[in-house]
C-alpha cells in the first residue's frame, strides 16, 4: 500500500514537469519567433503558424517551380536545361501588369535575356525582313497571353515565328512586325488599344487577330465587355465592391467560373454575337484608317483535341461555351474573306502543343504562325512597293 501511493505522486509530477517543459518551449519559441518574424507572420495568430504556413507555402512554391522546369524541358526538348530554366524563370520574374491611360494596363516592363517587354509591345526577335527603308509595311498583332508568348522566349512568339518564315518567303517587301498581344486581353480590350493607337499617330498596314480563348473562357468579362482585372479597378475607387469581398479575391478563377444556374448555350450565344460586333467595329475603324485586317480564332484544348485528357501539360477541364460557339464560328470563316478559324489544328495533333494549361509550346508556335502566314502571304505580295 505503501509503495503504491509513494510512486503515483512520482508520475504525476513527471507529467506536470513535462507538461511544464512543453509550455515553456513553446512560449520560449513563440516569443522569439514573435521578435524575429513578427514584420513577415504578424498577420497570423500566433507566430509559430506563421512559420509553419510560410514553409508550407515555400515547399509548395519550389514544388511548382521544379513542375515548371519540368514543363519547360518537355515543351523544348533541344534546349539545355539550365536554358530552360533561365527562360522560366524569366517568365515568373515578369509575370505582371502595369497601369496604361485608358486602355488600363499591359504587361509590364522588362528586360532580361530572353524576355523583353516596353510599353505595349514584346519584342519580336528578329522584327524586321528584307531590312528597313521608308516604304516599310508595318504589321501589328494582337492577342491575349498566347500571342503575347507567355511561357516562351521572344523567338519563340508567333510574331517572331511570322517574320522568320517571312524571311524564307519570297516576298520582296520591307516588313516590320509589332507584338501587341498582351496577357488577359481579349477582342474588345484590343479594340480599345487599337483605337489609342489609332489616335496616337500609329498607322498599322496590316493587323492581325489571333482570338477565341479569352473571349469565351472569360464569361463573367466578356459578357459585361470589361477587362479581366476589372474588381481591381472597383477596389481602388470603392464602387460596387466592399474591401475583401471574397468572390473577388481570386479575380480569373471568379471570371471563368460561371454560376451553377447559368445557361451555357444562351451565354455562348451573346459572347459569339459580342464577338462578332466587335471584329465589324475593329473593321470599319481599320478601314478608315486604311489599314488591311485579319482575324484568326485559335485552337484550345476544349476544341476537338483527342489527346486533351492525357496531354500532360494542357487543362483537363471540359468547357462547354466553346462546344457551343466553334462550330458557328467555323461557319462564319465561310462567309467572309478576312475570318479564319485554326480551332481545328488540334485535331490530329501528335506533338507537345502546350507548355502549361492552355498557352502554345515554341513548336506549335511555330505551326499556328505558319498558318496565318499562309493567309496573309498573298496580300504581302500585292502590296505595291
């Protein structure tokens, strides 16, 4: 009996001295964790969660990264890897916007190795064929993020793809060629820019359009004809919006993401006609400017793609507003001379098209660029010199 009670006061203090330790340490922790990461975790409760979600979010950081390399290498199989590597970096390093008058805002600048960007252009690399002289015809693209290049070095754009099969070309023109794609941008946002260059002195021989993915996977923009970013633009002057609304803080997953009792087929329908107005509108102004254009709707992975579902790169999503809107629009190149549609390149595509969800690989780059040049050669070499 005895020596029962003499050792249960022995483990109970044992478990207190423990306990005690523990809260100890953890206090300790807390309180110099608190001085020396207070500035980067003051927004968590206690500072050793703040610690915890800051490593979290580094490992799962670096776990993207090295996916991205990843992605990189199997897009561009023939460059090095420390190429690779380079390039996407360059890529993250500059992934943002800045603010523009008017038209809201455009990639922002950057100068690197591989990227540059000034303004509202990316460089295309070459830019020029045949030299320059003053009879130059100057050829203006627009687009969102895929003919803006995002994911591949500025040679391996569309438009710098256009110039080099420009140069193997027999066309004897002195042509300049401009990228002004520009992320998130979608038909009606490149109306916008047109006109301000329009206004600003520029006079464009030819313009190509290279759209179709913006334009329908945006639902909740392009329905209502407003920017991708447009809940940054309400924050800043408070309209219509309360601070920290949550449907607004992930802006392209609220604007791609239609609501669950939304008719697809009707919706489809408004931004197919939308479409349609603004391409005219872009028509009429071009033609008062004299300037020649070209509209191209490019493939995507929701259109006739076979290998979409084991493509290890590209989205997996189905969306329904392209089933929908496709087929018309593929109809419509049969009622105009300037309309043609590439939604179908995919269709017995055996090669790594995509280097992340949705934007091209330098290798089908280059395919999409041979096909608008195919259509826009012969009015090259009609232009009188």
């Amino acid at each position: 009996m005895n020596r029962t009670s003499s050792k249960n006061p022995s483990i109970k203090r044992r478990i207190t001295y423990l306990v005690l330790l523990i809260l100890f340490l953890f206090i300790g922790t807390e309180s110099l964790l608190s001085i020396l990461y207070y500035q980067n975790y003051g927004g968590s409760p206690l500072a050793i969660i703040g610690l915890f979600r800051k490593l979290k979010d580094r490992s799962l950081e670096q776990t993207s990264t090295e996916k991205n390399y990843w992605a990189h290498q199997l897009a561009r199989p023939d460059a090095s890897d420390i190429v690779n590597r380079r390039i996407a970096d360059e890529v993250m390093s500059s992934n943002g916007f800045q603010y523009q008058p008017w038209i809201g805002y455009s990639a922002m600048n950057f100068s690197g190795q591989y990227i540059h960007i000034n303004g509202l252009i990316r460089n295309s690399s070459p830019d020029f064929c045949k030299g320059t002289n003053s009879d130059t015809l100057r050829i203006y693209f627009f687009g969102g993020s895929t003919l803006f290049g995002f994911n591949v070095a500025d040679h391996e754009t569309i438009p710098s793809q256009f110039v080099k099969l420009l140069r193997e070309s027999g066309v004897q023109s002195t042509i300049q060629v401009f990228n002004y794609g520009i992320p998130t941008y979608y038909s009606y946002h490149e109306l916008m820019l047109l006109t301000q260059l329009y206004f600003n002195g520029h006079r464009p021989d030819f313009l190509i359009f290279l759209d179709g993915l913006n334009d329908l996977i945006g639902v909740r923009a392009s329905a209502r004809r407003v920017s991708f970013i447009d809940y940054k633009f309400k924050e800043t002057f408070k309209t219509d919006l309360q601070w920290g609304n949550p449907a607004y803080r992930d802006s392209f997953k609220y604007i791609i993401s239609p609501n669950a009792d939304t008719d697809l087929e009707k919706l489809s329908d408004t931004l197919y006609h939308q479409y349609l107005s603004t391409r005219s509108a872009i028509e009429k102004i071009a033609l008062a400017y004299e300037s020649k254009s070209f509209f191209f709707i490019q493939p995507v992975p929701y259109y006739k793609y076979p290998a979409q579902k084991t493509d290890p790169l590209c989205d997996k999503e189905r969306k329904l507003q392209f089933e929908y809107t496709y087929p018309k629009l593929e109809e419509e190149e049969k009622r105009s001379n300037n309309l043609f549609f590439l939604g179908n390149m995919l269709e017995h595509e055996s090669g790594t098209p995509f280097i992340d969800g949705y934007h091209y690989s330098p290798s089908f780059s280059k395919k999409i660029a041979a096909q608008i040049f195919a259509h826009v050669k012969p009015y090259l070499e009609k232009t009188p010199q």
